[in-house]
C-alpha cells in the first residue's frame, strides 16, 4: 500500500477522536502548523512516497514505512482510533507511551501494541 493510498483510507475518518486529542492535549501542548492529527498524518502519507518535507533520496517507502517512522505519538493513536481499533486497545497503548521520553520511544511503545500488521488489518477493513 502507498503513503497515497493509506492517507486516502485516512480521509474518510474524523479528523479527531478522543485519546488521541487528550493524548496531544496533554503531551503535545501548543501551537502546531496542522489543525488535527488527520491533517498532521495524510500530509506525511502524502509526502513519503517522494522527497518529502526533509529531501528525502529513497522514494517509494509506502505505507508501511510511513507508520514505522513516524514519530508523532498522537498521530499513531489517530490512526489506530480511525481504523476502528479497540477503544481499550487505544487507550492501553496512550498510556504506555505515556509521554515518556523522547516521541521515538512514545511511538515504540503504541507500536508495541499496534503494530503495522494490525494496522493493515484494519485498514483493509474500512
């Protein structure tokens, strides 16, 4: 699946749902360029497939990798709430990332227990 296509899936949602807006409110506090978390990751789906925002020299990365480098925790939560997962699953994985240490451990923390292939899963669901 391309970053196109998966940002495509993600357009359908809302662009807010609850842990994921609690878990920016608290953890991510301030002024941020995007207007919600559904604007923040179609924007890097939308950019992963070419150079990107960072003159990115491998392109093609896709969806896969797009989810697997991200490093916006609320971002991650967002999508695993758009696909449908399980509320109490979502909210496990907010609270194990916890706002704790940097946002890559944040994000190896929810990715622990949402994993790509979950992700695909439910995406393919939608």
């Amino acid at each position: 699946m391309t970053g196109a296509e998966f940002a495509e899936i993600l357009r359908r949602a809302e662009p807010h749902y609850p842990v994921s807006d609690e878990y920016e409110r608290v953890y991510l506090p301030g002024a941020h360029w995007w207007s919600s978390q559904q604007e923040h990751v179609t924007a890097w789906l939308d950019e992963i497939d070419g150079p990107g925002a960072y003159g990115r020299m491998t392109r093609g990365l896709g969806a896969r990798h797009a989810y697997n480098h991200f490093q916006c925790a609320p971002g991650l939560l967002w999508i695993a709430e758009a696909l449908g997962e399980d509320p109490e699953v979502v909210r496990a994985a907010a609270q194990s990332a916890g706002g704790f240490g940097r946002p890559a451990t944040q994000c190896a923390a929810i990715r622990r227990l949402i994993p790509w292939a979950r992700i695909k899963q439910l995406a393919r669901q939608v």
